[in-house]
C-alpha cells in the first residue's frame, strides 16, 4: 500500500477519500484554494498545500501546481475524485511523468473512452449496442438533417462532455439553432471543446449503470446496477440500487455486458458503464465514466465494500479477490444530492455561509458531506453540498427512512434543495418505482416547487431565533449561541464552527 | 417590548413577543389583517427551538437571525424571513421593479436588448454563464430599458444591476 497519497479535489469527495486513506494507515495531503483554508477536507489531512486563488482554473485545474505539491509533501500517488481534473488524460500522463501513481484507469482508457466516438466503436467491438446516432456534427444544417433521419426528438451532446454540461434536448426543427448554439458555447466553456454529436432520444427509458472494478491482473468485476433516472436538466438528483426495473437475468446480461467494455477498452480500476433501458428491457450503452462517480455509496452499501479501498488497492498492484459478476444486492439503497440551490426561483444556485448545520443521525443513515457549520458557500464550485444515503433491507423501508432524515437535517444560512427533494422521494411516482429519465421534468410541469405556508408558530420560532456568531456587527462573544447552534456538545461540527486564524490578518 | 418586523414573499408580518416563563404570546400583526395574539409553549437551546402550541401539538424549529433576516427550518422545510425596511414592501414584488439584477455571481454571455427597447414580460434580456451552466435574465414586467449595465464577457456579482427598467412604462404595455 501506498505510504502517502495527495487528493486532488475538494468537498465531500476529498472528504471521503482521505476517510478511507487514513483508515488504511496511508498518510495524506490535501490541496485546496485560498478561500477553502478551512475546508472540511483540508481539516482532515495530514498536510495541506494552498494551489492558488478561488478560481478553479488558477488551483484545482493547474496540473502543474498539483505534480509540484505531490512532490514537495513527499506523496507518492494521487486520487482525482470526480470532476475537475479526474478525466484528464493529460493530468494522468503527468503524474505518471512525475514517478507518481495514478489512482484510476490508465490514459489510453480515458482518451478512448472519454471520447464518446471511440468509445461507441469499443462498445460495438464488445458486441454491445450503443443508444442510436452518435455521428459528429460539423454544422448546425447537419445536426438538422441527422435529427431527421433518426426521429425526434434527439439529444445533442459534446463529445468530450459529461454532467449534462453542453447538452440539449431539440423536439422541434426549429430548436436546432439555439440548441447549437447554446451546448457549443457551454462545451466550449466547460470542457474546451465543442465537438458536438446527436443521438436518438429513447422515451420512456430508465438511465441505469454498472459500476466495475479492474484489476492489473485481468480481473474485471461489476456490481449490482445502479437506477439514476431522476435528473433534472441531466443533473442527476436520486439514485438507488437496486433498480425496480431490472431483475436478475437482466442485471446478469448488463454485468456481462459492462465487463466485455471494460476488457475492450483495456480499463483497470473503478468506473461506471451507463444505459439506457427502454420498456421492453432492451439496454443500449451511453458512455463510461472513467472515475469513482458522485453516486458510488450507493453501491457500497447494498455490497458491503468500499470502492476507495479497492481503487487504492487496485493502484498498489493488489489482484481482486473476485473475478465476472456478482451475487444479488443486499438490501435496498436510496441517496439524496442536497444542492445550495433554489427550487422556488428555477433552482438557481445560492450561496452565503451556512450558520447551523445538523445532520440526521440514525440507524441505516450515511451522510458524505462536504461543508461544516461556517463553511461558505460560493459560487465558485459545483453547487452541491453533500449526499445523504439511507439504506434498509427493502426499498419502500429505505424510502420512508431517506424521507425521515431529510426531515431531520438542517441547513440554515443557505437555500437549498431540500424540501424538493423530501417531496420527490413522497411522490407516489417514486414511491411505485415508475421512475424514468423524464419524470423530475414532468413533476416539476405539474407540481412546480411552492413557497411552504408559514404559520404562527413559524413566526414564534423566527421571533425567538437567536442572532448567528458570524453576522457582522452583532458577532461577539456574547451574544453568540451557547452551543455554537448545535445541541450535541460532542459533535466535531462544534469545533470547526467559528473557525478562525490565531493571528489577525497582516 | 422590541417589534421585528419580517416579509416573506407579498406578506409582510410585524411581531412582538411577550415571554412568561415557558410560554410565550406572540403578537402578529399582519398587514391587511387585524392584530391577533399566537399561544405557545416555548424552550431554546442555542438556535434549537421548541413549541408547542395550545392543542398540544409540539415541533421542534432550528431559527437564525442574519443580517438580513431569519431562517427557520422544521421537519425538511427551510424558509428565511427578510428585515423589512419601515413601509417598504416585501422582496418577491415584481410588479413595479425597476431594476434587473443578476441573481448569481457569473459572466455575460450575451446581452439581447438595447436602451430604449420595448420588452415583454418573462422576454430573454441576456445569458449569464456560472458553473458552467446559462442562466437565464428575464424581464420581470412589460417595459421599456432605460440602461444595460452589462456587457458581454463582463464579469457580474450577485446583485448587481444588469438593466433599468422606465419605472411608468408597465400598465400602458402589460396587457395581462
């Protein structure tokens, strides 16, 4: 095993991965930006090295900076997490330049799979169908006139894209203008390219995906299938494994078919294969995720195992114990993303500084969070704030508990997603599993997110809300809560809450 | 005894609380409506906050008052009441806007109108881009632009005035 790693990103994957890390007695470094100083990933690391100013293309995209701090605090592999650099081929060819090991698939995997041409032409090799289309586009007439061969509605996406980031859906020939035009700007923007292609919209389908891991012996394994097909503007919001539409021969020929792609495209360590499923069980490949994903708690808890571990294991040369697919999931898991945005005002992000924060503590209730009572909140990164997981032995069971622990968190100081989430995970849609890809959108057209009525006993608790530490004027030691806004006098939120410099700023 | 007075959307409340003991009377007075007077049993700790009212029915808050206003959270739902200014009316109040701020920190993408320019209600005005996803700026009313502030490529913080808007020009254009 490794003897340090450094962590190349920030929130609640830093967070998580340098939890695994030091369980396996691996001394770590965490990097962050200027205004992330006192970030709950940073708290957590043995060392820390500051990369640069908020922005993120002057700290977490700066590979150089990144090789530099990997080298100076004596790391000896690194973990991308998910997002910023962790798709970067180049990212990982300088590591490897640098003597360091990259924890994740090798750079041939992930320009190859990473480039959803190439990555369709592997599938095939596989002998497994991919969604149909999937030709580049050179203009917007040809996105016209392929839109109309395939049927529409269609999809266009970046090629290099990811995160519905450069995506849209065109209904309408009169759409494919601005639809162009729009998803190239935001390709360009968020992947600097725009390489753009189309492909056919399947109505109704489920989006379902299988995680695998590889080792550098040959072994490759899949796990238990994971159902995201709540997203919002291709944003995934829940995702759950089992998924109510797959059974057991089905998930058989979907592991059979994930691990085929995978030993295609030459792929060692975690990443995810994703479907499409149409009515009829018929699954169709989207593209593969090259990196531990958002949702991958999930599938630790229905298998009992922690996919860090194995991505770090596999990294140091170790041989999975298991080889093909897997036994059937155990039990049922439900996660919720809790986002800083606003539902009632088209689900902007938000930002400002959370000034109480409690957690749902209870049996069968994971929370990976990346903030901490004082943490501020900005526009600079990904909106979301953390991923609340609830597993129980059936679904309808892991249902009502997710429900419950949302009813028991609190985020004061930022707007957020939460009551939504609570009202999707209530919604009789859900509830009966009928989940596909277009149902947030259709809820939200139904039953668009309301103001919550405010009552006189509302009222009561705001007349009687003490002033928060942090606001301002009135932030002094005596009128600051007793307990920091957290009733557990033990909980680590309490000391990180105020967190402040010893020494006033020069 | 302190009044504190809090708008949420178009309601806008003035309280006062007179504690005794547990209890507590909370005077309401709620514009467009008479005073009236909310019973309950209250406990804090910190910004937890326990009432129950006089049926019996107990829940449990998390409150914070901020600069700009208080947050109160129970049972999943979360809403912050903002300080209402003397006579001012609440935020939310689109009617008679004359200003279109930018909601979020980000970078124009695209400005669509010019000054002087008739604009429809909910009619695209410009595109900011922030984390890398477009986010609408749409115009709250029928108007006329009085002054774009912002041009493409710029840089914009939460708040700040992307356009005016001629303060008259709303009932002669707005047909709904």
């Amino acid at each position: 095993m490794f003897d340090c790693i450094l962590v190349a990103n920030r929130g609640e994957i830093a967070v998580r991965i340098l939890r695994t890390a030091r369980e396996l007695g691996v001394r770590t470094v965490a990097v962050h930006s200027e205004i992330d100083a006192t970030a709950p990933h940073v708290l957590l690391a043995d060392r820390a090295c500051c990369i640069g100013p908020a922005g993120a293309s002057d700290s977490y995209l700066c590979i150089d900076k990144l090789i530099d701090a990997a080298r100076s605090h004596g790391a000896c592999a690194v973990h991308p997490g998910y997002g910023f650099l962790s798709e970067n081929a180049d990212f990982a060819d300088a590591c490897i330049d640098a003597g360091l090991t990259w924890i994740g698939p090798g750079p041939a995997a992930i320009r190859a799979m990473g480039d959803k041409t190439r990555a369709r032409a592997i599938a095939a090799r596989a002998g497994v169908a991919s969604v149909p289309g999937g030709a580049g586009l050179a203009s917007a007439a040809e996105l016209a006139r392929t839109a109309q061969e395939l049927g529409l509605p269609v999809l266009l996406k970046a090629a290099a894209g990811g995160g519905g980031k450069g995506m849209r859906r065109i209904d309408r020939l009169a759409e494919v203008d601005d639809a162009w035009a729009a998803a190239r700007r935001e390709a360009k923007a968020a992947f600097g390219d725009d390489t753009m292609l189309v492909e056919k919209l399947l109505y109704p389908a489920r989006h379902v995906e299988i995680q695998i891991v590889a080792d550098q012996h040959g072994r490759v394994c899949a796990f238990a299938e994971r159902e995201c097909s709540l997203q919002r503007r291709h944003q995934k919001i829940i995702e759950e494994s089992p998924s109510t539409a797959v059974d057991a021969e089905l998930r058989e020929r979907m592991q059979e078919a994930a691990c085929a792609i995978a030993r295609e495209a030459g792929y060692v360590n975690a990443g995810t294969l994703e479907f499409l499923v149409d009515q009829s069980g018929a699954y169709y490949f989207l593209e593969m995720n090259t990196r531990l994903q958002v949702e991958h708690p999930v599938t630790e808890l229905v298998s009992d195992l922690d996919l860090v571990r194995l991505q770090l294991e596999i990294a140091a040369g170790g041989p999975l114990s298991a080889n093909g697919t897997r036994s059937a999931p155990r039990g049922h898991a439900i996660e919720a993303r809790l986002y800083a945005e606003d539902p009632e005002r088209g689900f902007l992000p938000t930002s400002g500084r959370i000034a109480v924060l409690e957690w749902p503590r209870m049996p069968g209730i994971r929370v990976d969070a990346g903030i901490h009572e004082g943490s501020a909140i900005s526009s600079y990164y990904d909106p979301m704030l953390a991923k609340i997981i609830a597993w129980a032995p059936q679904r309808e069971h892991t249902r009502r508990r997710l429900v419950s622990a949302l009813e028991d968190t609190v985020v004061l100081g930022v707007k957020t997603n939460q009551a939504f989430l609570r009202d999707l995970l209530e919604d009789r849609t859900f509830a009966c599993g009928a989940t596909f890809t277009h149902t947030v959108e259709e809820w939200l057209r139904e039953e668009p997110p309301k103001h919550v009525v405010i009552d006189d006993a509302v009222l009561l608790a705001a007349a009687l809300a003490p002033p928060a530490a942090s606001a301002g004027a009135g932030g002094t030691a005596e009128n600051r809560p007793a307990l920091g806004g957290s009733p557990d006098p033990y909980s680590p939120w309490r000391t990180v809450g105020h967190w402040r410099g010893l020494e006033p700023p020069p | 005894m302190k009044t504190l007075r809090l708008a949420s959307g178009d309601r806008l409340f003035e309280l006062a609380v007179e504690r005794h003991q547990d209890a507590c009377d909370l005077v309401i007075r709620e514009e467009g409506e008479g005073p009236r007077v909310f019973h309950a049993s209250a406990h804090t700790l910190g910004s937890r906050i326990f009432i129950r009212d006089s049926a019996g029915n107990g829940c449990l808050y998390a409150g914070i008052r901020d600069r700009g206003g208080v947050w109160v959270a129970w049972r999943g739902n979360t809403v912050y009441l903002e300080l209402a200014k003397g006579g001012s009316r609440g935020i939310g109040d689109h009617t008679r806007a004359s200003e279109v701020a930018a909601p979020i920190n980000g970078r124009v993408v695209e400005v669509r109108v010019t000054a002087g320019q008739r604009v429809a209600r909910g009619q695209v005005l410009g595109l900011l881009e922030a984390m890398k996803t477009e986010v609408r700026l749409e115009a709250p009313r029928a108007a006329v632009i009085t002054e774009v502030a912002i041009a493409p490529g710029d840089l914009v913080d939460l708040g700040q005035i992307a356009f005016r808007l001629d303060p008259n020009s709303s009932e002669e254009l707005d047909e709904e």
